[in-house]
C-alpha cells in the first residue's frame, strides 16, 4: 500500500512547553505519544518512545514479510514488544534520576505493511479511521472515564464535562511492565488514518474531526493534520494538541 504522510503539533493556548512527541516514518511507521510528569519530565517521556521505535520497530520495516496470517502475528508482536521495551526505558530511567520520576506518556503507534495496519497502543492517544465517510475509533482509550461509560456510569456525552475524565488506568513508564492493546486490520485504498493526542480529541468532537479529514484529498495530509490542531486551539487550545495524518494510496 502506499501512502502519504505529515504530522503537526501544537502546545497549545495554556500549557508553557509540549510535552507531545510525533513519528512520521517514510517507510511506513508513524506515532503519536503525549507525556506527563514534573518539569520537563513529559517531553522525555514521549521523545523516548519516539527513539525507541526508530531503534526496534523501524528495522522490522527492512524487512519483506508475506501476508500469511502467522507473518502478520509475528509482526503485530514486534511492533508491541518494541513499545514494552519503551515503556521499560522511561521507567528505569525516572528511577534512575531523581528530577525524572514518576515521568510517563501515552503512545499510539501505527505501522503499515503491504495492505495491513499494525496497532500498539496504551493510554488515550486514539487512532481512526475514515473510510467512504464513516469515521471509526480503532483503539479504546485506558482511562477511568472510558471505563465509567464501560459500566453505565457515565454517559458518552458526559466525559467531557466530567472532573476525572483525563485520570489514566495505563501509561508507559508508570511501571515496570504495561499491557500493551495490539491490533491488526485491513487497509484499504482512500483509507484516511489519524493518530492523534489526547488534546485534540478532546477538544473537538468527531464529527468536526471527520470534516477536516474529508478535506485531505483536496489539501493533502499536513494541510488536514494543521487544521484539526487549529480547530484544538480554537476550541480554547486546553493541551498540547498532535495529529499525524496517513493518507493509503493505491498500491
């Protein structure tokens, strides 16, 4: 499958630095992580998961798989053990230094081999996908929220309004091991794919995200990945705001 790719990434109207990190791999590796933590500590966070992938998961791009179903799984685990790795690396090195500790990020990573997706995924970072028009969430985000709507709780519309609704149930870097969500699914020819933070699908709703995707065939992608973090800022700008835009050409 080929592709077209851009990112953009914003810190936002409130927040002082961005603590975002994106990944745009020609070669068919692409991710989003948002950082937390004291200080500076956020932005070590998500850069290292960026450099972390470009070591372990970009050489597996070198690579020629076929598209029988064991190659595929083989791959899916790669790419997510290649994001436990990462989350290891941010852990033991806020152990290690006292001004790091208890630093931590989110990370969506999305990998594209001949017509299949590849998703490592942990915290609420999202990927989607909109396909003939019909934007779809292809990863669940890890938070106290999603896990309220889960129960009956919560109402989807009421998150946004709800005082804990940013409180993480998993990130790398919290602990020594993390469960890692790995997904593997179908691309098809048109797919528009979107990774973005927590700042921008929090901002704006999905139907204002599907619009802007829409546009991407007439803009292209980092005009589409700049106009959903304007449409953030606009909303207020809360947080540090990442899209990373994939456009799947014919192959």
């Amino acid at each position: 499958m080929q592709f077209e790719a851009a990112g953009f990434t914003d810190k936002g109207q409130v927040r002082e630095q961005n603590e975002d990190a994106i990944l745009v791999d020609t070669l068919g590796l692409f991710a989003v992580a948002d950082g937390c933590g004291g200080h500076a500590a956020g932005e070590v966070a998500s850069t290292q998961v960026m450099t972390t992938l470009k070591e372990q998961a970009s050489p597996l791009l070198q690579t020629a798989l076929s598209a029988e179903v064991e190659e595929r799984q083989r791959l899916r685990e790669q790419l997510g053990e290649a994001v436990r790795a990462a989350s290891s690396t941010i852990y033991h090195r806020g152990q290690a230094t006292p001004q790091l500790l208890g630093m931590a990020t989110t990370a969506t990573v999305l990998l594209l081999h001949g017509d299949h997706g590849y998703v490592a995924h942990v915290g609420d970072t999202r990927l989607y996908c909109l396909r003939e028009g019909k934007l779809k969430q292809l990863t669940e985000d890890h938070t106290l929220a999603a896990e309220m709507v889960k129960r009956g709780v919560l109402q989807p519309e009421e998150i946004r309004t709800w005082a804990y609704r940013n409180a993480l149930q998993r990130a790398l870097g919290h602990h020594q091991q993390v469960q890692v969500d790995t997904e593997v699914f179908a691309v098809e020819e048109r797919d528009i794919l979107l990774i973005c933070s927590d700042g921008l699908h929090g901002a704006i709703e999905d139907e204002e995200i599907r619009k802007h995707l829409e546009l991407v065939e007439t803009e292209g992608v980092l005009r589409a990945a700049q106009r959903l973090v304007e449409a953030a800022n606009e909303a207020g700008g809360p947080d540090n705001a990442s899209a990373v835009v994939v456009h799947c050409l014919k192959g």
